[in-house]
C-alpha cells in the first residue's frame, strides 16, 4: 500500500519525508494502458512528478490542490501531476512525438531552453475572482546549463522561491514511484515544523549539509526496492531521528480522479452550443475521454440540449403511477 513517513532529527533544524506510491502509481498507469500508455521515460517522469507531489504537498499547510506541471517544445509538451490537501493524486502527459530510450529531462521537454517547470496552489475554497498562486522556474540551473533531472529542478525551485536548503532523491519505474526529501528548516526541535525563513542560513547549516550528503546517497534501486524502515536505517543510523505514524490508506497518498459527468458537460459548455452541434451533426456525438483516468463520457443530440437547456426551463422528470 502507498505510505508517506515523515520525521525530524532531534534538536537540528533538518526534517524529512519519505513517499512510497506502489497501488497508487500502479492504478494510476493501468487506466492509461487502454489508450496506449506512456513511453518508458514519460512513466518515470510522471513517477517523479507524482511522488514530488506528495512531499512537496505535505511539507505545506494548504487547503487546495498543489500542481506541479513542466511543460516546453520537446516530445512531451506537458506533464502534470495534482495532488489534494488529503493527498489523493492523478497525473497525465502529452506526448507529441517520439520519445528515445533513455531520454532525460532536456531531451523529453526542454530540446529548445523554452521549458517551464511551475507549482501552483490552487484553494478549494477560492473567491471569485481569485487567481490560484503560480510560481515558475526554468528548467535550467544559474549559469544556463540546461537541469537533467526533476529534482534538481525542484530544489532549485525551493531555494530561489522559499528561501529553503532542499534534497530531493526521485525514483520511479512501472511498480514504484518514490521519493526523499530533506529540508532544512529555520528553527531546531518540534520548531521545525513552523514559522518564518532563515535566509542567513542558506547554504551554511552544517547540521543539514551532512544529512543532505547522506541523503544523496542514496541509489535510485534502493529506493525503488527497499521498505522505508530499511532506507531510514541505513542511511540516518548514527543519527537520532523522531518518525510519526506514517499515512496510508484512507490517509495516505492515492490515486483519485475528480472527473465527472457533470464537470464535463461544464466543458462542453464552455465550447458553446454551435460548434457541439456541428461536433454531433458530424459524428453522431460528442465524445471526450478524461486525460487523467481514461474515463469516457459520451453525450447524444439529447445529452447536449440537455446541456444547453437551463434547469428552469427543462421538463419535469417522467413519474410512474403505482
């Protein structure tokens, strides 16, 4: 079952999440199978992206979805994955051309320097009129070299937008998508889980710089293979680490798709009743397939006016005499 574990090291200003997405990253591909599925190195980046996701979600106190979308001129035009306050996740790509074996981050996305890696917060209780926040980063480092993996992206995202000494481990294959995080925080103990930036630290923490250094030690098998217990052991075992109940099943990260009949007929309507009516004098219907779950929702000339017609003026439900 997918987990998430987190912990703080005893009086140092470092804290720590592990992600184990296993059912969750499995259901997720095995709904976009009937569609053909992603390429190998798409799957990994989705993998990544997703279990990025998870941790990145859960180091912040946020009551709305948190999307972390790359996007560029490569073969893989967009890439996203959306995870909920209570940690229910989806991702999808769009893949244009071919993708090589192998191909890492500059080649799937960013073959022109255009690409875009941006996280957005997006409330669940939004104003109208309210825009969600938006922060955007290049995919590539201060000197303009061009980053090949995600989490060099995201880390360097956290230290230019939040001020934050961040290291990031990423895995993900077809059964497995994981990921360590360790985080600097400004304050040591039980503090660490709050409060304001220390930008003087950046950098210079030499309580996070060793355990970042042990972090990075870990191989992309071992954190594909392994149970949490087995790489938190070996990786801190000289270090004293404060783990919480991890989170799983009802509470921990999984795969869920808000896709609805209803959200798409929202879709549809936005579209405008012209161009739906040429769609279903054209084809007979309108059909759309959610990007995120392969669901298909299929709607007739019936379905549409349906669409199209206010509550106010629809007849009332057929009843049936007993």
């Amino acid at each position: 079952m997918s987990e998430l574990h987190k912990f703080l090291f005893e009086g140092l200003p470092v804290r720590g999440m592990l992600v184990r997405l296993t059912d969750a990253w499995v259901d997720l591909l095995r709904r976009r199978e009937a569609s053909g599925g992603y390429p190998v190195p798409v799957r990994e980046l989705l993998g990544e992206m997703a279990a990025a996701g998870v941790l990145m979600q859960s180091s912040i106190k946020f009551n709305g979805a948190l999307v972390l979308q790359i996007s560029g001129d490569g073969p893989v035009r967009l890439a996203v994955a959306e995870v909920q306050p209570d940690l229910a996740l989806r991702a999808t790509a769009t893949v244009v051309a071919e993708v090589a074996a192998g191909a890492r981050l500059e080649a799937l996305v960013n073959t022109g320097g255009q690409g875009r890696c941006a996280i957005i917060l997006d409330p669940l209780d939004r104003q109208p009129g309210q825009q969600p926040y938006q922060g955007v980063v290049p995919l590539h480092g201060d000197q303009r070299e061009p980053l090949q993996r995600l989490s060099e992206v995201l880390e360097h995202y956290m230290l230019q937008s939040e001020q934050l000494d961040t290291r990031l481990v990423l895995a993900a294959d077809d059964r497995v998508a994981a990921g360590l995080l360790i985080q600097r925080m400004p304050v040591e103990g039980v503090g660490n889980l709050g409060a304001a930036r220390n930008e003087d630290e950046i950098g210079l923490n030499e309580d996070f710089n060793r355990i970042a250094h042990l972090a990075a030690t870990l191989t992309r098998e071992e954190l594909l293979t392994l149970d949490a217990d087995t790489v938190l052991r070996r990786l801190f075992w000289e270090e004293s680490v404060r783990r919480f109940e991890p989170q799983s099943g009802d509470t921990g990260p999984r795969f869920a798709c808000r896709c609805s009949r209803e959200r798409v007929a929202g879709m549809l309507q936005g579209l405008g009743r012209e161009e739906i009516d040429g769609l279903i004098a054209e084809r007979g219907s309108a059909e759309v397939a959610c990007e995120f779950c392969g669901a298909q929702y299929r709607f007739d000339a019936v379905d549409i006016g349906e669409v199209f017609t206010p509550p106010r003026d629809q007849p009332p439900a057929p009843m049936s005499v007993q």
